[in-house]
C-alpha cells in the first residue's frame, strides 16, 4: 500500500503525529510518504505558514487565543471560512502532486491539507480515500467544513462534538492520538536515568512547553526555579523547543539544580526518567506523556484548543491543571510528594489513552484501502464492455 500523510509545521504536534503513522506505515511493509503540501508550492510560502503560527504562539499568546475565539463564532455562520479558500488556490498544485504520483490512501493529522483536499473534491478531482486525524481532544473550528471519508478522534466521549457539529457519526473513529513507538517502550525509570546520565537519588521535575516553547512557560520556569532553590533532592530539567530565546537566557547563567536542552530527540527517554512532567497542555505532548505514563501537571496553557485539552484530562484525572502563580505552582510539589496521587494519575491514563493509537489508524488505513479497491473493481466489472462471442 501507498500511503500519503500531509501535515503542517504550525507546532510540532501534527508533524509527531504524522511521523508515528508514517513511521508504523513503514514498520508494516508499506511505502509512506510525510508532506507538508505548501512545499509543492515553495519551501519559503511553507516555513512562512509555519513561522507565523509559531511566533504568534510563542509572543502573542492572547492574538493566538482571539483568532480561536474568533474561529468559534465564525463556524456559526452559513458560510465556509477564509480558512477553506486560503487553501482552495493549492488545489492545482496538489492535482498535479498526485497526478504524478500513486497513493491509495491519504492521511491528515492538519486541518490546513483536509481543507485542500475538501476543495478538490469540490471540483471534481478524484482523489484516494482519506482520514482526517484530530490531534486535540476537541473538535476544533473548521473541521465540520472538510469532507474526509474517516475521522480519527482521541476517544468515543468526544463523539458528540463532532455529531453536533454536522460531522456524521458513522465517519468518526476512537483510536487515539498516534505517538511514536519509541513512547512505549518497556525502559524502567532507573535504566532511563542511567542512560541520560541522571542521579538515581534525586526528584526530577521534567518542564516543556511543547516544540514551540510558548504561552507563559518562561513565567512557569522562573517561580519553579525559586521554588525549588531550598531543596537540594530536587533538580529541573527544562526543554526550550524552537524557543532560542528562552533557551539563550535559561543557559546564560547556569544553575546547579537546572539541566537545559533546546531540541532533544530522547524525550521519550527523559518522560520515563522524572518523577514529573510540568508542560502546556498540547494535544500530542500531553498524549505522549500519558502513553509514558509520567503524572503531569498543566500550565501556562494557551486559550483555545490547550484549554479543552487540560480540562479533558484533568476531568478524567490523568493531569492537574494548576495557575501560572506562585500559590498555584505549589501543586507541583505537592504532587511530586504523593506518591499515591502520582500513581493515581497514572493509572488513569492507562485506562483512558491507548498506546497503539498509530497501529490502530494504520489497520483503519488498510482496510479503507481494500475496500477502495474492491469498490473500483466491482465498478469496473459493470461498466466492462460485453464483447461479443
């Protein structure tokens, strides 16, 4: 099988998510391709889609917030959104992408490419079977405007959102968010540790503001800092993301007490080693986490999407969602000293986030796939001219 998965940089979430799919896709035998399709346009219109999202996010969190705010009136209206006829002029560029090249199945974790894709259909293209994947647990503005033959969603309890929203039930999958294997792996806390060279007596407090570094996580970094200064059991691990800034400052006076990355490709390996997770709450890293199973506690969360997504799994305990105050940050050590809270939480992540969620989407692929082709062939059995004897 052929598989196709387009995706956007517009924060790190949906390129992960890809990069699980693509990665089971070819772990099964198959040929599978990630795309950002603004690319088939020009590397420079692709970085400027994604730097604008990004810098929005890391700087102007409240012009992020408004735009989502807006996005939620705007889906009210009768009409399709600017959204859909930004993306309507890749149409040609994306007909002519896969006039030349063969996929039997096409897969989005970005609502940018389902829109393409919906304006193709609109015109009439013929395009292969496609699956929209949600990488929120919300079913966020514009997505009831696509036209995918299937949507993956975080979980059955979120099904009504999209129903309510003129997405058809039949069409709506619970798999989960897809997250790398590497995720799942079987590595215990102390042989993580001794792999990243970490101290096997120490209190680790693991602190990220997904790939991008945003919201208030700075402020967040600052209080937990000072907070934790007194307490030499306890040391900071502190991922900056594409945040070169904070990353710069955080490194310009090195603290004792404080290790800090910008990018790392082990993040798996240091989710299994702390004893904590303190992140904003993105929809795949607070799904990667939970497949680690490592308590979280929520900050600093960007209205909008990062604001159902903590209450989602602060309602089915599997977080704590705290303020970005001095007063509220006193939640990070109180958890982090209640090994019984801390195994709480964990538990309820193994109950409500299923680890396999790439392998599941990728059986869901194969089987759409096959239909497909079935479908073709019976249609070609009919249409077949009768030759006479």
């Amino acid at each position: 099988m052929d598989a196709l998965i387009l995706s956007c940089g517009t924060g790190g979430g949906h390129n992960a998510a890809g990069a699980a799919v693509t990665d089971e896709f070819i772990r099964r035998g198959h040929n599978a391709i990630m795309l950002n399709p603004y690319t088939l346009h020009s590397e420079e219109l692709a970085r400027r889609i994604d730097h604008a999202y990004i810098s929005t996010a890391q700087k102007a969190p409240k012009i992020f917030s408004a735009a989502y705010n807006a996005g939620q009136v705007y889906r009210q209206l009768p009409f399709r959104s600017p959204v859909y006829f930004a993306n309507r002029s890749m149409t040609s560029i994306m007909e002519e992408y896969l006039s030349r090249n063969h996929f039997d199945i096409i897969l989005m974790p970005h609502l940018f490419p389902a829109e393409i894709i919906t304006a193709m259909k609109h015109k009439g293209i013929d395009i292969p079977k496609t699956i929209f994947i949600a990488t929120d647990y919300a079913c966020i503005p514009f997505t009831e405007e696509t036209e995918c033959d299937a949507y993956v969603i975080p979980s059955a309890g979120l099904a009504e959102e999209y129903t309510d929203q003129g997405i058809p039930r039949g069409k709506l999958h619970p798999l989960g968010i897809p997250v790398h294997r590497r995720f799942l792996r079987k590595e215990t806390r102390g042989e993580a540790r001794a792999r990243l060279g970490l101290a096997s007596d120490k209190k680790y407090i693991l602190i990220a503001g997904g790939s991008m570094g945003g919201g208030r996580i700075r402020k967040v970094i600052q209080l937990l800092m000072e907070e934790s200064a007194g307490r030499s059991d306890i040391e900071l691990i502190v991922i900056c993301g594409s945040n070169r800034r904070l990353y710069s400052d955080l490194t310009e006076k090195p603290l004792s007490n404080m290790t800090v990355l910008s990018f790392t490709a082990d993040m798996d390996g240091y989710m299994r080693a702390a004893d904590l997770f303190v992140t904003k709450p993105g929809g795949l890293s607070s799904t990667e986490a939970a497949a680690s199973r490592i308590p979280v506690i929520h900050v600093a969360e960007i209205p909008g999407c990062e604001t159902f997504n903590a209450r989602y799994f602060s309602s089915h305990g599997m977080s704590r969602l705290c303020s970005t105050s001095r007063s509220g940050l006193q939640a990070v050590f109180e958890t982090l000293d209640n090994p019984r809270a801390c195994e709480a939480m964990i538990q309820n992540q193994q109950k409500m986030i299923p680890g396999d969620a790439a392998a599941r989407i990728c059986t869901l692929a194969e089987n759409m796939a096959v239909q497909h082709e079935n479908e073709n062939i019976a249609v070609a059995e009919i249409v077949r001219p009768v030759v006479a004897p």
